[in-house]
C-alpha cells in the first residue's frame, strides 16, 4: 500500500467514525438543542436549511391517548437527531378500505431556517443565520379531522422562509378523536379536568418548544408569530384569546377561521354526548364504570378508533340534524356502515364532527374564544385577520351529505330555509330563524344572484367567516388592541379557481409561494407579483407587528369601528372600507351580538 493510498484511508476512517465529521458539517446544517444538548442534523435544499421529526412530546400512546400531552423526558434524550426525513401525520380517515392514514406517534415538528443571506452553500456559514430572526409557527387547517405540517409539500416553509427572511416552524397535532374526543372518564384522569382539546394542547406544547429551542435553530423566541387557516386559523383565535399563553406569541394571524362559530366550537354538554355516541359506534360500553371504559378505549386500535367516523357517516340519518344516504353503493365503501340514533349531533356531522371543546378549564379552552376577546382575556398582541371572497363554495358540495331533504345540487329555492333552518336553529332556535328568514332572503335576494348555489354560498361565507371576522376584530380594537382586515378576492387562471372562484384555502398558495401541486399550479407573472404582496404584508406583520414596511406600495391601514379598513388582495390590490357591513349588522343582530 502506497503512502497517499494509506494517507486517504485514514482521512476516509476518520470520516467515517468521527461522530460530527467535517464532511457531515459541510453537507449538512448542525444545531444542538439547548434542552437536552442533542446534536440534531438537518439538510440543506435550495433557499433553506431544513430540519424535520423534531419530537416535541411523548408520544401520545397508551395511557396518554385521549390525555393531554407530556412534556419530553428531557434526561432520556440523548440520542442524536436525523431530522432529515418528514415523520408520520396523525391519524385521520382515508377515503379508501384502508380506514385510516398516519400513525399516533406524530408530535413532531420541522424547522425552515433561510440561507445565511452572507454566505452561499458551499460553505458551512449558510446556517445559523448571522442574528436572531422572527419566527413563523404555521398551524394547518383540515376542519379538525384532516391535514398536518406539509400536507404533501403545500405548506412547505422553504420559500416563505427565504423570502421574508423568517423562521418557519410548522408542527402535527393530533385530529379527529384522538384530538378532541370528550368523555366524562377521561375529563376525571387528570387534576386538571380538561377533556377534547387535545390537539389545542398539542399547539400549546409545540409553542413552548420554541420558546425552550428555537434560538439553537437562529430564531428570535421573543418575535413569535402564531398563523393559520380554516382549522388552523380557529386554533389561532382560541390560542389567542387564552390567556394561559401569554409570551408564547407575539403576534396572531387567523386566515378564514372564526372566533365564535358553534358549528366548531362545542360546548361541554354537547361533546360529551358526543363523545358518548362516538364511543359507542367504535365498541365501547359509554356507560361503563370509568376504568372499564378507558381500558376499552386504549385497548382498541387505531384503525378501530378511525373506523367511527365511517360508520359514523351513516349513523347521522337516523337523526337531527342528519344525512341522507347519498353515499351507499359508492366506490368508497360507505356502504358497509350502519347507523345510531343521538340526542346531539354536531352541525356539520358527520363531516366535521369534531372540535375544540369550552372545556371550563385554562389549559383546555376556558370560555368560547369570542367571549374571552369581549371580556378582555385575550393576549395583547397585534392581531392580523381575514377571509377569502368565496369561501363558501367549497362548503356547497357537502350540504346534501350534512342536512336531511337536500338530496342533492343544484339546490332550489324552497331548499334555502331548510339548510338556514339547520345551521341556525341550535343558535336562535326555529321561530327565530322563521323571523329572520325574510330579512335574509331580502339581504341576499335571489335576483341579484345567478342561481340559489351562489346565493348559499354567499350566506355560509359572511355567517361562518366575513362576518366572524369583523366580530372578533371589533372586539380586540374595542379594547384597545392592534387589528388588521383583509379579503383575498383574487382570481387566476387555474382550473380550479374557475370553478370555486377565490374559494377557502386559495389564498395559501401565495402565502407560501407554493402552486401546489406544480403539476396543476404554474404561477404566472401576475400571481409572482400576488405572492410578493401577500408575503411581504406577512412577513412585515412577523417582524414588527404591523404588515406595513418602508418599501410597501400600498398602505395597510388598522381596522377602525369609524371606517372598518381593510385590504382587498386583487389585481391590483387596493384599501377599501366596510366589507358586507350592512350584511353583518343583521347577522349580529340575529345572533344577539349587538
């Protein structure tokens, strides 16, 4: 053997066994967290240095199944982190024989940490950044059943990190049952009494880990921005108006969620006996002395456990509010299920069954997260809040699976107190809705429409979000408090905007600079020019609190009561005033909000 094959060997063996070796450094980003002192080694991609499965909680197994999370044995972690692949998703229900995707141990987090602006990557000065940057901790929407941190790379924080020179921190929580099944058994376990917010308390969890870690990753925990939609931005709202997280956040970003709608929020009466219902369809005895049905409970699979919002699907026509059997015979396999009765069913089950529940208790949800904003409770932080201009159409298709007497659509007009009977009732009851109906149907005449599905939309889009949103935003400015509106009224040319128009969830794409899936999505040079606007609003609000910069071209102005200002995100994008303002009045006066 030659001296160089023998000098090369060596450098090759040191290579190999050095535990942190040059080569590792130089290929890959390395940080060593500041809680357990574990070396964690991420990977570069084009604009950021990543790290994903970053453990944030025991795993929720076992005993600690329907339970709150736990805090990580700090003294066992000591292995090194390959935080170099994505980890499971929670569990959630496929539309397929498989029941169900995802595994239970899914508490994990990922990090996008942009390049080192200073450097480029071929050096190993692209990561840490060279001073603490704010931090973007995304919360993914699903409805409270569905979604996690990359839902397959459309909420990928790579671009948005780069972009807006932030950290983006994206993590799972738990869905569906797992997440917020309630029962009186589980609600006796602990000292705290809370029950069904399990997935809230996993986003909690998720916060404090970035307050204990996020420095080691280059992000400032004093400049933590929460933001999210539909579900994720409900779980802002109620992260926000809980005081029990003060200093986990800085600033609040709700996109298409609400603060005060019971379709979602569910009080503790009504998600018991859901809870009841549900345990009862999955095989348990509800009834049952309490350790008895815990033990059934978390002794039954996860597929098992999934299994209930299958037969759950067909249960509801049994009852009220319920479905028609419009899914038998079809290719899903609906057709095996089997109904029960219940004396409460969520609204918008079997869909969405599942919810953040008004718990009563701080570390769950202590008041409906509306009622804390108006008492003042809520954490004084800025607050950024808005819709999309046709979020109802992507409700529309699932009315027939939802009310009892819509079979199907287009729906007719003798169908429109049917579905305001069914959203409303729980609300202001029958002869309510009887009194408000020709005030509604004279607000959002039929003649100014092109059929009653867009009349329907309209309607679900201003009760369930617009006008949310302008309620919630009135009562942070009414305390005095930092708000600011927008309306994402933007339309491109892709197939599916042509269909749903602007519709829920449309407006992420340009949030985070992904036309997901790229296959469907090519962005054009007007939408390049959207997601500049829209990412250069998030990223100011992120780093100040306010989402004007020296360099915005146009001018955000905070939500007043005088003027209610907001921003309409359009081609070009423009200040307005008073979005459905007359609309929202009679919405607030119905609903006993004025």
């Amino acid at each position: 053997m030659t001296m160089s094959n023998r000098f090369f060997n060596l450098i090759f063996l040191f290579l190999a066994l050095a535990p942190r070796s040059s080569a590792d450094l130089f290929n890959h980003p390395h940080t060593s967290l500041p809680t357990t002192g574990q070396d964690v080694k991420g990977k570069y991609v084009d604009n950021a240095a990543v790290f994903h499965g970053l453990s944030y909680a025991t795993p929720p197994l076992n005993d600690l199944r329907f339970a709150p999370p736990q805090a990580l044995d700090l003294e066992a972690q000591t292995e090194p982190i390959d935080a170099t692949h994505y980890p499971s998703m929670c569990p959630q229900f496929s539309f397929t024989k498989n029941i169900h995707l995802g595994d239970e141990d899914c508490l994990y987090l990922s990090v996008y940490v942009p390049k080192n602006k200073d450097s480029d990557f071929n050096n190993n000065k692209a990561f840490p950044p060279s001073k603490p940057l704010p931090v973007m901790f995304w919360i993914f929407g699903g409805a409270f059943v569905l979604g996690d941190n990359q839902e397959f790379g459309w909420y990928d924080g790579e671009n948005l990190a780069h972009n807006e020179d932030v950290v983006i921190v994206a993590a799972n929580y738990r869905v569906g049952a797992f997440g917020f099944l309630a029962h009186e058994a589980f609600q006796a376990e602990g000292d705290s009494k809370t029950v069904g917010n399990y997935g809230i308390q996993d986003q909690r969890m998720a916060l404090q880990w970035i307050q204990d870690n996020i420095a080691a990753f280059g992000g400032d925990p004093e400049k933590v921005t929460i933001f999210g939609q539909s579900a994720g931005g409900m779980s802002v709202c109620t992260l926000f108006s809980n005081p029990v997280n003060e200093g986990l956040f800085q600033r609040a970003i709700m996109q298409s969620g609400t603060c005060n709608s019971p379709e979602f929020y569910q009080t503790l009466p009504n998600a018991l006996d859901f809870g009841h219902t549900y345990s009862e369809i999955v095989g348990c005895d509800s009834d049952a002395d309490y350790g008895d049905y815990i033990s059934c409970m978390r002794g039954k699979s996860t597929s098992e456990i999934m299994y209930g919002i299958f037969k759950a699907w067909e249960d509801f026509r049994h009852a009220e509010p319920g479905t028609v059997d419009v899914l038998s015979n079809s290719t899903y396999g609906f057709d095996e299920m089997i109904g029960m009765a219940s004396s409460f069913l969520p609204v918008l089950a079997p869909l969405m069954p599942f919810g953040p529940v008004i718990d009563g208790v701080d570390v769950g949800m202590p008041l409906l997260p509306y009622d804390s904003i108006s008492q003042g409770l809520h954490n004084k932080v800025p607050f950024m809040a808005g819709t999309t201009s046709n979020e109802g159409s992507i409700f529309l298709p699932m009315i027939p699976s939802v009310i009892k007497g819509v079979n199907h659509l287009p729906l007719k007009e003798d169908q429109v107190p049917v579905i305001l009977h069914h959203v409303l009732d729980p609300i202001i009851g029958v002869n309510g809705v009887d009194d408000a109906l020709p005030r509604l149907l004279e607000i959002y005449n039929i003649n100014d429409y092109e059929n009653v599905d867009a009349q329907i939309r309209r309607i679900l889009r201003d009760y369930m979000f617009t006008c949310s949103t302008r309620r919630a935003i009135r009562e942070v400015t009414s305390g005095g408090g930092s708000a600011f509106m927008y309306q994402f009224n933007y339309m491109n040319k892709w197939l599916d905007f042509k269909l749903m128009g602007d519709y829920h969830t449309s407006e992420i794409y340009f949030v985070f600079d992904n036309p997901w899936p790229p296959i469907v999505h090519h962005f054009s040079r007007d939408d390049k020019e959207m997601v500049g606007v829209m990412q250069g609003f998030w990223g100011n609000f992120a780093k100040s609190g306010n989402p004007n910069g020296e360099d915005s071209a146009l001018e955000w102005k905070e939500w007043s009561s005088s003027g209610e200002e907001y921003v309409e995100f359009n081609s070009p994008s423009v200040g307005k005033e008073r979005l459905a303002s007359d609309a929202c009045d009679y919405h607030d006066e119905i609903l006993g909000y004025k």
